[in-house]
C-alpha cells in the first residue's frame, strides 16, 4: 500500500502543476455568480435555476477533470520514457494501475469539495440555509460515480492509443448513459423480438451514472433527505463497476508489451 500510496501522490501533486481545475472553478465561479445576481421580475425561486445551473456546471467540469486527468497518465509515462523505470523500483503493474487510479480519484475528491463548498455557500446566501446533509449525500454518491470513470478511462489508456482519443469516447459514452441510459427499457418495449431482448440485455449490463446525477433534483428542490440505506445500495452498485473496469484494465496491462 505505500507504493500505491506514492504513486496516487504524484497524481495529486499533478493537479497543483496543472491549469484545468483553476479555469473550470473560477469559470462555474462567474457563471454562477452572475446567475446569482439577476433578478427576473422579482421571482424568489430564481435560486432554483441557480441551483440547476451551478449542479449542471459541476457535474460537466468534474467529468472533464477526471477523464483529462486519467487518461493521460500511462500514456504521458511511455512518452517520458519514464514507465520501465517506474516499474522496476521493484513496483508491479497492478500497483501501478492502482495507484494512478487512487491518485485521479483522490483528486476528483479534493475539486468536488471545492465545487460543493461553493455551490453551498452561494445557495445559503439566497435561501439562507444550510441543507448539509443533501449535499453530503449528493456530494458522495457524485464521487463514487467519478470513481466508475475513471476507472473505464483508465481502462481505454490501455486499450487506445492516443489520450484524444481515449478521452472522446470515454466523454461519448458517458454522455450516451447520461442521456439515453435510463430509457432504453422504454425503447425495448417498441421493439420486436429478438432486438427487444438485446436492448434489455444492454440495459441491465451498462453503469446507470443517470442515478447519481438525478440526485441534484433532490438539492434543487429542497426535496427529504434520501434514505441512508439506499445511498449504500447505490454506492455499492456503482463500486461493483468500478471494480470491474479497474480489474479490467490491470489484467491488460499485465499481459500488455511495454515497448
């Protein structure tokens, strides 16, 4: 574990040196702000546009963060020619894998705190309270998704050639299950046999990342807290999808050529 744990800092300290997270903040920063304060015929549920906007803008600058972030990782280490050396401190592959996994996680977490801390304090400051407990819920559940990911993009680094590339259909496939995901039962009841079956198939097989995502209804409405027992559920839903890819992906880079 301290050799998993040394890679994952490297990739956190990789945050610091880079620009995306500072741009994506300070940008969600001014939208949200100017957003803020308009005021549309004196309508005090103005916030919960506000609200929508700022949840919107979080959940895109976090999956552009972790898919950017991951999928540069081994591709940056065989350009710098710096992955044997890597390898040979003795490190194996999988705590390789795991690490630049734990460290792109890691620091999904640490901009999510900053997104969600801001996002709070600008919905207090109009609604004049503090909703913690949703936020902690959405804020958690938002992360374990990110985890999923990560884990695919890790995946595609060492499936595709170019970090582009990767990223694209990783950004693809995420917006697909965001979008379409949840009403692929709906479309397989208007399809004949045996398509109907095959798109089921694919419905019950993908990662629903939508069910996370639809936890930002519950914070724009100042809706019940969700019950604790079904954010496990969920939570372990999604860990079972993250575990997969992850061990995807270091059975691959096992059996994978180096040079």
């Amino acid at each position: 574990m301290n050799k998993i744990f040394a890679v994952s800092g490297v990739v956190v300290k990789e945050l610091y040196r880079r620009k995306d997270f500072y741009v994506l903040f300070i940008l969600t920063v001014i939208i949200c702000l100017v957003m803020g304060s308009m005021n549309v015929f004196n309508n005090g549920d103005i916030i919960r546009y506000v609200k929508e906007i700022c949840l919107l803008l979080i959940w895109v600058s976090s999956l552009i963060i972790a898919i950017t972030t991951t999928a540069r990782q081994i591709p940056v280490e065989k350009e710098q020619r710096t992955l044997l050396p890597l390898l040979a401190k003795p490190l194996s592959r999988t705590q390789l894998i795991i690490g630049k996994f734990l460290g792109c996680w890691i620091v999904c977490g640490l901009t999510l705190v900053c997104f969600y801390a801001f996002f709070g304090a600008l919905a207090a400051s109009r609604e004049h309270h503090w909703y913690l407990l949703n936020y902690a819920q959405a804020a958690l559940l938002h992360w374990i998704a990110l985890g999923v990911v990560i884990a695919l993009a890790m995946l595609g680094s060492l499936v595709f050639a170019a970090p582009s590339s990767n990223a694209t259909i990783c950004f693809s496939i995420v917006a697909a299950i965001l979008c379409v995901g949840r009403y692929l039962d709906k479309l397989a009841l208007a399809e004949p046999e045996p398509l109907r079956s095959i798109v089921y198939s694919f419905y019950f097989s993908i990662p629903h990342l939508e069910m996370p995502f639809g936890m930002r209804n519950l914070i724009i409405h100042n809706w019940p807290l969700l019950e604790w027992r079904f954010v496990w559920l969920l939570g372990a839903y999604l860990l079972a999808y993250m575990a997969f890819f992850l061990a995807a992906a270091c059975l691959i880079f096992r059996r994978k050529p180096l040079n």
